[in-house]
C-alpha cells in the first residue's frame, strides 16, 4: 500500500507533516500544493528536501514536486537533482519527460495514470500537525493490517 500523501506549501507544513508521521510511526509522502512550484520554484523545495532530510534522519518519506501541466517546471526539477515529479500536461509530453527521469534516475508520474491516492492538503490548516496526526491515524483506521511498505 502506498504511503498517505500530504500536500504541503512551506516548510511549516512539511515539518508539522513529518512530525506527525513520526508519531504515528509511518511513512508519508510530502507532495508540493497545487501551482507551489510557480509560486515558489522548483529550488526552494529542493532546498526544503535537503533541509527536511537533515532535520528528520529517521524517518521514511518521499518527497514528490507537483509541476502541474508545465514542462519547463518539471525539467528544471530534474535538473537540479528532485527526483519524484508530478505531470499533468499531455500524454505524449510526459512520455518524453518521463523517458529524460529514468535517465536521471528519477520517476515522473503523470496525473491522469491512474487514480489519484487520498491526501490531506495543508492549506489554510490552523494546526497542521494536529491535523496531519488526527488524519494519519484515521488512515491507520481504515488500512489496519495493511501497512504501507514506504514511500513510493
């Protein structure tokens, strides 16, 4: 079973989602707000991987960049080393993407190829990590007995 997805928008919300996973003992996967990567660039959340990564050694996540239907966001993601990109622009374009993330040993993932997982999305939340911990154990409710295996 895949790992919960959590949209984030700052580094706030990406701490208080992996704050939360820690207490729940399960891995998550932090995938960026909907037009985050125009609003804030593909280097700031590669900036916040790095820092995420630092700040929480031990616990498992992926980290996955939403480049909504623009190719250039998602080349510049992989350029600079993001290695789980989110596509939704056309069919033949993300194949070609997809083709230059395998060589860069990433994965691209396009929108319309298969059905989207649950998430919890952070934006506007009060207390994120309250909410990210009440969430993740109401996912832990529903799937009791099939674990998530990690990050995908």
């Amino acid at each position: 079973m895949p790992a919960p997805v959590i949209l984030i928008y700052s580094l706030d919300d990406a701490h208080a989602a992996l704050a939360a996973a820690e207490t729940t003992g399960r891995p998550v996967t932090l995938q960026s707000g909907p037009d985050m990567a125009h609003a804030a660039g593909v280097r700031y959340f590669k900036e916040m991987h790095v820092i995420l990564k630092d700040a929480f050694p031990d616990q498992a996540f992926g980290f996955q960049i939403d480049c909504a239907d623009t190719p250039g966001l998602a080349l510049a993601a992989l350029r600079i080393g993001l290695s789980d990109i989110l596509f939704g622009g056309r069919p033949e374009v993300a194949a070609k993407l997809a083709a230059i993330a395998t060589k860069k040993g990433a994965r691209l993932h396009h929108k319309s190829a298969g059905r989207a997982r649950p998430a919890l999305d952070l934006l506007d939340r009060r207390e994120p990590f309250e909410a990210c911990r009440e969430w993740l154990r109401s996912v832990d409710r529903r799937t009791r007995g099939r674990r998530p295996s990690g990050p995908d």
